[in-house]
C-alpha cells in the first residue's frame, strides 16, 4: 500500500510530504514514476513530494497517514532506513 502523510516538512522554501510503500520499494518507485517524480526525490526509504502535488498523490490511491502510522508501517515492513550520520574525524 502507498502511504502519504501531510505535507508539514519544510524544506527550500516549501512544505513537503513523505510517500513511501509498507509492501516493497518496487511498488514505490513504479507509483512515483506515475505521479511523474524524478528519481532524485527518492530519500533512501521515501520519496520527498511537494505540497502541490499532495492531492494529486491521494487521487491517484496514496492512502493519507499520520508522520507516526508511517513510520511504524514502514518499520514493520522492514523497509525502514535510517540515514546514517557523518562524523568529521579530522
């Protein structure tokens, strides 16, 4: 299933939303690229979707979740990943 919370995250000038699948990145990536995403807006476990485009996502069949249902589907899902930091060692 394709899940969307709302669009609350801001971010150059922008608010955005977070679009990410709970069954497999195959089925995120195929629906991206129907809502007409670049690739670059894939963030390791989700894709980063403007505002703008929030209904449009939601017509298209994302089902609107909270930031926390998301995050716990994708978590049961074992899709979750999460960023690692980078340390300055110098």
């Amino acid at each position: 299933m394709i899940l969307i919370d709302s669009p609350i995250w801001p971010g150059h000038g922008r608010r955005w939303s977070h679009l990410v699948s709970d069954e497999s990145y195959a089925e995120l990536h195929t629906f991206a690229a129907e809502l007409g995403l670049s690739r670059r807006a894939f963030d390791g476990d989700h894709y980063d979707l403007p505002e703008s485009m929030y209904q449009q996502a939601i017509d298209a069949g994302a089902t609107a979740v909270t930031g926390r249902e998301l995050v716990t589907r994708l978590n049961a899902a074992g899709l979750r990943r999460r960023k690692t930091r980078r340390t300055d060692d110098t």
